[in-house]
C-alpha cells in the first residue's frame, strides 16, 4: 500500500470512528472469504459495516479520532464492525460468531465506552433503539386508547339502549 493510500485509508478510518457508535472489535483468523462475505451482507443489512484493518493504520485512525482507549485490542488479524445504532453491530456480530467458532469478540467501543467481550455479549441482547422507540410509543398510546374505550363506552351503550327501545316498538 502507498502511503497516500494509507493516508486515505487512515481519513477513512477516522471518519468511520467518529460516525460510528458502536464499534466491535474481532479477531478473523479463519474465516473463509464467503463466511467474510455473509458476515458483511448481514450487517449491511442492518446499515453496519465490517472492515479489516491493519492495526497501525487503525491505531492512528483510533488516536486521531479521540479513541485511543481501544488500541490494546488491536492486536493480531483484526477487523470491526461498526454502526450508528450502538446494539445492531453487536447482535449480528454475536449472531455469527456462534456459528462460526473462528470469529472472536475482542472488545468494543460504544458511546465512547470501551467494553470488553463480556460486555459485548451482553449488549448484544438489549434491544436496538428502533424496539426502544417502537416500546415507548406502544406505552405511551396504551393509556389514551383505554381512555378513549372508556370515554366511548357509555355513549355505546346508551345508543344500544335507545336501538333496543327503537327495536321494541
């Protein structure tokens, strides 16, 4: 690689950490170029990424965007995934590597919060905040459609009345 291209690469990178709110860290010694391929198509089609790196170029990147915690986890074949969301990257990650055993959780980045694999393994079972969202509207609408049951159920059973006073003559 030249070393524009490593320079670009390093913006590239940058960027990505800096947009990114949940960064997962792996190892992928093992895997396959289709396992890699399946891996990708998955995240993307949860607007996540996966990139292989080279640990130095990642570690100026890392350094660069304010990051630098994370580099004590990269070490050895290195790749991440990365995502706006903070639990989606995490999920599919944790997804795949329970079926392929040459996938490895290294740690993470999320919110700026450096975790480890544990951690990334327990994130991975929260909830994305799209399921949040979608929660806290249903809650919200729950009590204002019982509401309007309520408010709705005399004047219901008045007009049954008067229908069976109606019907009567």
């Amino acid at each position: 690689m030249l070393r524009s291209e490593k320079h670009e690469f390093v913006v590239e990178l940058e960027e990505v950490y800096k947009r990114s709110n949940s960064v997962i860290i792996t190892h992928y010694h093992g895997l396959t170029v289709s396992q890699v391929t399946l891996l990708r198509r998955s995240l993307k089609a949860k607007n996540a990424g996966f990139k292989v790196v080279k640990n130095t170029l990642s570690k100026i990147a890392a350094n660069k965007a304010g990051i630098g915690d994370i580099v004590h986890l990269l070490v050895g074949p290195t790749a991440f995934a990365y995502s706006e969301d903070p639990v989606e990257a995490a999920k599919v990650v944790v997804e795949f590597a329970k079926t392929n055993e040459c996938l490895k959780i290294v740690g993470g980045l999320v919110n700026n919060q450096v975790l480890d694999a544990n951690s990334v393994q327990q994130l991975a079972k929260l909830p994305s905040l799209n399921e949040l969202r979608g929660k806290i509207i249903g809650m919200v609408q729950a009590p204002a459609t019982k509401i309007a049951g309520v408010v709705q159920a005399p004047a219901a059973k008045l007009a049954r009345v008067f229908q069976a006073y109606a019907n009567k003559e």
